[in-house]
C-alpha cells in the first residue's frame, strides 16, 4: 500500500508516528543554485518540415511536450535539511537504515550533520554511484558520481539481507574459474549504473529522476516484503515504483504540484492512496508547447 501527501515536507513528517518506518530514502535537491529542467520531445516523421535527419535519411520534425522544473538554491543548505534528517532519525524503527543520496558539493557537510544527529558509530558507508554519461570538463576531472551515505538507527542492528544482492559481472572472468564467473560477484560500495537514459522507458520526464535499478538494489537489500518505505522529497516517485514492485508498503512526501502529477501517473499500478488532497486540487499543468 502506498501513501502520498503533497506537502513540504515538515508540514507531514511531524505527524508520522516514532519508530514507525523500515527505510528511509531521500535525494532531496542538491543546492547546485540552478533551476533543474527537463524538456520532453518526440519527433514525428516529416519530410517536408523536417529539422532532423534519422535513419535512412528519413526526415522528422521535433515536437516539444513540456518542460518539467524546479528551483534547486538554497542560502543555508544544512539548515534547509536539518529540521527533516531529525524527524527522520525520530521516525526510523530501531532496526531501520537511512539512505541519503547527494553530491559533491554538500557531501562532505552532511556527513558532519548526519554524525551528529544519528551519531558516528551509526555510518555504515558512503556508497558512490558512478555513471558516465553527459558532457566532459576540459578544465577539470569530469565530476560523475553521486554520493549516498548510509546510517543506520542502531549501529549492531540494522536490516541486511546479504543473500538478495544482485550479482555483477567479473571484470576479469578468466581469473575466477567458469563457476564463478557465471554466478558473478556482489557490488562493493561502488555501483557502476547508467542514468535513466533519454529515450527509455524508465523516463517520466522529471529532470532529477533516479534509476529504478539503484533503489531496487537498496531496497532488496535493506528490507523485507510488508516493511514500510519513506521518501520525502519523492521526485520523480522511483522510491514507491521500486516499493511497490518489491511488495514493500511506502510513503511519498512532495511539495511539487509536477513531481505530484509525475507519481500519480508513474504509480496508477500499485495500491496508491492521496492522504491530504485530491488530484483535482493540483493546480492546472503547464501547458503544452507544440510546433
């Protein structure tokens, strides 16, 4: 079952109950003082108005459905995040792990933040999702990672359930014997993983959306079927997708009427109830720029 409030986030956290949740994950916005955007287009085939050549030599013209944003610059970042990491340290069952998931402009500073609210002994690791795609530095080494440290509630009890990794493949099979080059290794606390590419599947449209395959790793790991899920600044609502396909129970929080409107559609799969509103109250969507 999931459960989705529109709402900044300190609006709800104070009222969910203590020790109440599992997991926590959260990739809130990661103050790099842009406004993050995403245009979505299709092209259509046309040989007369073509501004494209594609397969063939076949001619389409770009059509532009929309373009998703939202601000992302903050003054004071650690006082902007240090309200929501208490409730959630509040809000965490014994057991339970948070995920928090930035870059490298604040890791170094949340880190310090997290020790002190969590407290030093609870890190259990700073897990580096690397990808490689989009365009290259030549002033410096390309920046492509993300940060997600981990912290669990009780550092000698926490959920881990090692044998629900996924396996990846050896870099060097030869070295390891057929055996275990067909059963593969597990991930270390470096996760090689390709974004969420253009034209995929995947893709909602919303500029900041995570891989499916990252929280599913995290969560097959760090949960088990029936146990509950948070996610307050829910996005793009990978968190509930991977969730709600691993039979796990979750709460989306967003203050975002598009992130909103992303979810319910991405989500009209699973057992989604609105708790503090109706899809009527969302303001109206931006309207469609068409060529």
């Amino acid at each position: 079952m999931g459960q989705l409030y529109w709402s900044p986030c300190m609006e709800t956290l104070p009222e969910l109950p203590d020790d109440s949740v599992d997991l926590i994950y959260i990739d809130p916005p990661f103050n790099t003082g842009k406004t993050q955007r995403y245009t979505q287009t299709k092209a259509i085939p046309d040989e007369t108005k073509g501004d494209r050549v594609g397969f063939q030599g076949k001619r389409y013209r770009t059509v532009k459905l929309g373009t998703r944003s939202f601000a992302d610059s903050f003054d004071d970042f650690l006082a902007f995040i240090e309200g929501p990491l208490q409730e959630a340290h509040r809000i965490l069952k014994p057991t339970g792990s948070l995920f928090f998931h930035i870059d490298y402009r604040e890791v170094h500073y949340c880190k310090v933040l997290l020790d002190q609210i969590f407290g030093r002994d609870c890190f259990q690791n700073e897990i580096i999702w690397a990808y490689d795609f989009g365009g290259r530095s030549k002033k410096r080494w390309s920046s492509k990672h993300d940060n997600i440290l981990w912290y669990s509630k009780d550092p000698k009890h926490y959920t881990f359930h090692f044998d629900e990794m996924d396996r990846i493949p050896y870099m060097a099979p030869g070295l390891v014997g057929p055996k275990k080059a067909a059963r593969g290794k597990t991930p270390t606390d470096c996760w090689w993983h390709t974004i969420v590419p253009t034209n995929g599947k995947e893709r909602t449209g919303y500029p900041t959306q995570k891989p499916l395959g990252i929280l599913r790793r995290i969560l097959s790991v760090h949960t088990s079927p029936g146990d509950t899920v948070l996610d307050f600044f829910a996005g793009s609502g990978t968190t509930g997708e991977a969730a709600a396909r691993l039979e796990r129970d979750f709460i989306l929080i967003d203050q975002n009427p598009e992130s909103i409107r992303v979810i319910l559609d991405r989500l009209a799969f699973s057992d989604l109830e609105c708790m503090n509103f109706s899809p009527d109250d969302l303001p109206p969507a931006e309207e469609t720029n068409q060529e």
